[in-house]
C-alpha cells in the first residue's frame, strides 16, 4: 500500500525558487516576449550548464562506469508503428474530467490521489500531535496500528485506491466519475461538484510528414526514449557484440500532452528523460530489479542529498509491460512527487516490436545454448525533475551574523553552472589584466567567468546565488607576490594562496 504526500506544503519557497531561477537565468517561460506557452520552458545561461552537469554525471556514473552499458541516441521521430507496437496508441492516456462551472480540466486520478493525500496528511498530523503528547515513551508504530482514527482514514485510503484502480482497470469511467462524486471532491477553482464525465484522452503529440496529408503520414513525437533503445536492441547487441546481462542508455526529448501541467519544470509538455533499459536472462529480471533499485538510489544520494529527502513509492497498479515497478520519490518544496521510475518491463516491448516487424528479436545465449527474447529493466529518470530536485534543495537564505541576508545554492560543485569566478578588487591599477592572465590559465580546465562590474561584495553575492563553489579575488598584492584570495561559498572564508595552486583546488572541490 503506498503513502500519498502532503499537499502544497511549503508553496512560499517554490515561488521563490520559480522566482529566482528567472532573475538568476536558470530557466524561463519558454517564448516569454509572446507571454509564453504552457508548461513549456528555457535553459537559461546558467540552466543549461547545470542541465548539462547533471545529464553528465548521469551518462558518466551509467556509460563510462559500467563496461556493460553502451550509449545510443536515437531519432525523436519513430515509425509510427513502433508506437502501436509499444501500445501507446491505444493506451497511453489519461483519465479527464472537466468542470463546469470553472471550465478547468483535471485528470481523475490526481484529484483522488490528492483526496487521499489529504487523508495521508490528517494520519501524519494525529503521530504528530501523539508524540508530543506522550513524549519520548511515544511508540509511533503501535499508535499507527490501534489509534480509531488513523484506522479510518487508513481504511478510506485503502478502499479508495481499490475501487480506483479496480475502475480504471474494467475502463469503467462511469465509476469514476461516481467516485468523485462519492468523495464529495469540489474543484479547487470554482468549489463546485458540478463535473463533466469522465473521458480518455491520449497524450501523444502528432504531426505529419511529407507533404499530404494521409493517415499513414501521421507520425508522433515520442513520449519516452525508451523505444528508440528497443528498436536498435539488435543493431547494438550485434555491432557491440554485447553478452547479456547488458544496457543501452540515452538521454533525450520526450513530449506528452500533459492535462495537469501546472508545477513549473516538474510536469512539461516537452522535457528531457535518461533512461537506461538493461536487457537480462528470463527468470533473472526480479533479481536485476532489485540491483538495480539500490544503484538507482545510491546515485540519488551521491549528489550529498541526504536520504531523507527521497522515498519509495511502489506502484498500485502496473503499467500494462510491468510485472514489478517503483518510483523514487523526492521531497519537492511542493511535496513528495516521483522522479525515477524503476520497472521490470518483461520481454513486451521486444515480443511486440518483433510481431509488429516480423523480424526476429532475439538473443542466442551461449551458456544455456539457447535462444530468448531477453527480459528488461527499465531506469527512467527526468532531466528537468532532477534539476528541480538538486535546485530547490541548494536554494538557502541565510541570514548573516552582520544582520544582511544572503540567498546562497549550495548545489554540489561538481554541478555548479560556474566552477570558478576571477574578479579583480578594483577595475584599474593593473588588477583586470592581472585577472585575465590568470582566467586564460584556468578557463580551458573549467567554467570561469571573469567579472569587474560592481563592488567585490555584490559580485560574491551574485555568485553566491548562481551557486559558483569558489571566487578568486586579485588585489594589489597579487601583483607583488602572485597570490590571490579564495574564497568559498557555503563558509565565506577567504585564504591566500599562490595562483599556480588555484587550479589544483578547484579540480579537487569539483571532482565529485
Ligand atoms: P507522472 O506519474 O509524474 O506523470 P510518469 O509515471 O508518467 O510520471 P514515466 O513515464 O515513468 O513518468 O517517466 C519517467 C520519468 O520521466 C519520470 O519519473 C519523470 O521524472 C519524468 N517525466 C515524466 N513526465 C514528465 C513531464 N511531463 N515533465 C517532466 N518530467 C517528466
């Protein structure tokens, strides 16, 4: 039985974080000067060099860290009957229900989750108000099991999910719709109840190639990447020459019609997935499912996150390709939301390409002097969403002990958009040529920016709140003895030291 998170629980701090990564040059409204376009977004300046840092480190820690792990890039566009193969066309939708009064749109299964959540919410809050009133002979698990009303809302959970999923399961919308009317759920807009049916509605984008305009031009952008890895399974076990167990990674577009497209960079109509698909021996996949969970959440945790940031979420109801899946969940400042998804998706994906394209799928194992389909797991994690994570968990305001305030993303170094910033004390005497001399010594290593605009103060500031690790400072006596000050963000200590040593310092901090 899964848990649901708090609602909107700290909306101030998401606002800010919004807020900030516009005025930092993070991320923008996509098309902004024509007032923008819906769940659509930019990479700033500094957004796409932290976009690039993380989408790295992850093809590091899965490429170049596995020996068994090749890259592929595929195309966005597919065949389209790659998309019947993979049962998009027919199922990848989600349930809608509109209403009336605020003419808003909203997907079924959100406003019963966020019911649920509600309920999540009332059983947290009743442990917490038990354990200040029992103090530390509180035992948190006995009051779970016993108390009347965490079992209430324990039980209105749990028959609701049943019933959800058992509705959605039959296709039966009608029941859905009954469900909602059954929780009494209003419209957080217009507070009514007044709802519309409850439809399917597809959420693949489509276009058309070539010039007319026939059926058979119809083709999609690609929901996920992971078909392009099915597609080129053979091309890349062949030419590779690839022993299973083995994976094909890629990071890439994805695009998906999104009803519930509020929440920033979190829910987009266009984003960026790495997903890994690892390609095992029938029988063995729960085994590489597990393995492949704790690597998953290890890597979560290496970016200095603390673990209590993230949780599971095993799945209620499994996709139509799964026979096990689970989320990684991570504490946004709007909840705990998903962020990877971990699925054992069977051979489905491979059989049905292989129907689909009468061309035989298949592996020849030398040890079992056999042939199969191989069976996979699927890692499937966000670009943006992680970009979301590590921002909104570096995002600090900090109050100083001189009484000012500072806004300082203490992000992980090895992720800083800028490594290193050069700044001479004064723009004249000799100081920016100096400075530059050094920059042109370290911008080939890392990303530097040199900066002589504006008092030393506010451009520390500045790169306190871009979240650079490290800012050089030459004064005059760098121009007597070759040393400069370093100063470092999160502790704002300054220390001389020889230029020569600035490189070997900033390598070690961001090194990871
Ligand atoms: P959700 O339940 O939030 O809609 P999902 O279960 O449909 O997500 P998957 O199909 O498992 O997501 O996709 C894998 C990952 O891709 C997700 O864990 C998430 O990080 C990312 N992702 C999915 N949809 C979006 C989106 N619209 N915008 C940004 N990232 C997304």
């Amino acid at each position: 039985m899964a848990t649901f998170a708090p609602m909107a629980q700290n909306e101030e701090i998401f606002k800010k974080i919004i807020s900030h990564s516009k005025e930092y040059g993070f991320v923008f409204p996509s098309s902004e000067i024509y007032d923008g376009l819906s769940a659509v977004y930019d990479y700033g300046q500094n957004g796409v060099e932290l976009k690039n840092n993380i989408r790295q480190y992850w093809w590091k820690s899965m490429v170049q860290y596995h020996e068994n792990i090749v890259g592929l890039d595929a195309a966005i566009f597919m065949h389209p009957t790659t998309w019947k193969a993979s049962g998009h066309i027919d199922a990848f939708s989600d349930p809608l229900i509109d209403n009336r009064d605020s003419k808003k749109r909203y997907r079924a299964d959100v406003l019963v989750e966020d019911q649920m959540a509600k309920w999540q919410d009332k059983i947290d809050k009743e442990a917490e108000k038990a354990a200040k009133r029992f103090g530390e002979t509180f035992d948190k698990d006995q009051f779970l099991a016993t108390n009347g009303r965490v079992l209430e809302y324990k039980e209105k959970i749990e028959s609701t999910t049943k019933r959800f999923y058992g509705a959605m399961e039959r296709n039966d919308l009608a029941d859905v719709k009954k469900l909602i009317e059954d929780l009494e759920i209003v419209c957080p807009v217009s507070g009514s109840r007044n709802w519309t049916d409850v439809r399917q509605f597809n959420l693949m984008f489509s276009t058309s190639m070539g010039s007319v305009s026939e059926d058979s031009n119809v083709i999609y952008l690609r929901p996920e990447t992971a078909q392009g890895i099915f597609v080129n399974y053979l091309n890349v076990q062949k030419t590779g020459r690839m022993k299973i167990p083995f994976g094909i990674a890629q990071t890439g577009k994805a695009f998906r019609n999104e009803i519930v497209a509020r929440q920033f960079i979190f829910r987009m109509r266009e984003f960026e997935q790495m997903e890994m698909q690892y390609f095992v021996r029938p029988g063995t996949e729960l085994e590489w499912f597990e393995y492949w969970k704790t690597e998953r959440m290890k890597w979560h945790q290496s970016l200095g996150i603390p673990a209590t940031k993230y949780r599971w979420h095993p799945h209620d109801k499994l996709a139509h390709y799964a026979n096990a899946a689970i989320d990684i969940e991570f504490e946004f400042p709007i909840g705990f939301k998903e962020l990877e998804g971990i699925h054992s998706r069977t051979d489905f994906d491979l059989k049905a390409h292989q129907e689909h394209s009468g061309k035989k799928i298949q592996y020849f194992d030398p040890e079992l002097n056999e042939n199969y389909v191989p069976y996979v797991i699927e890692t499937s994690i966000g670009l943006d969403r992680t970009f979301l994570a590590v921002l909104s968990y570096a995002y600090t305001e900090e109050k100083l002990e001189d009484g000012s305030e500072r806004v300082v993303l203490r992000l992980p170094s090895m992720l800083a958009p800028v490594k290193c910033a050069i700044l001479p004390l004064v723009a004249k005497d000799g100081l920016p040529e100096k400075a530059r001399e050094i920059m042109d010594t370290v911008k080939y290593d890392f990303m530097c920016q040199y900066e002589e605009k504006d008092s030393i103060g506010k451009r520390y500031r500045r790169h306190d709140a871009i979240g650079t690790p490290y800012c050089i400072t030459v004064d005059h006596q760098t121009l007597e003895d070759n040393t400069v000050t370093i100063r470092d963000r999160d502790t704002m200590k300054q220390e001389r030291i020889p230029i020569e040593k600035i490189g070997e310092l900033v390598r070690l901090k961001i090194k990871g």
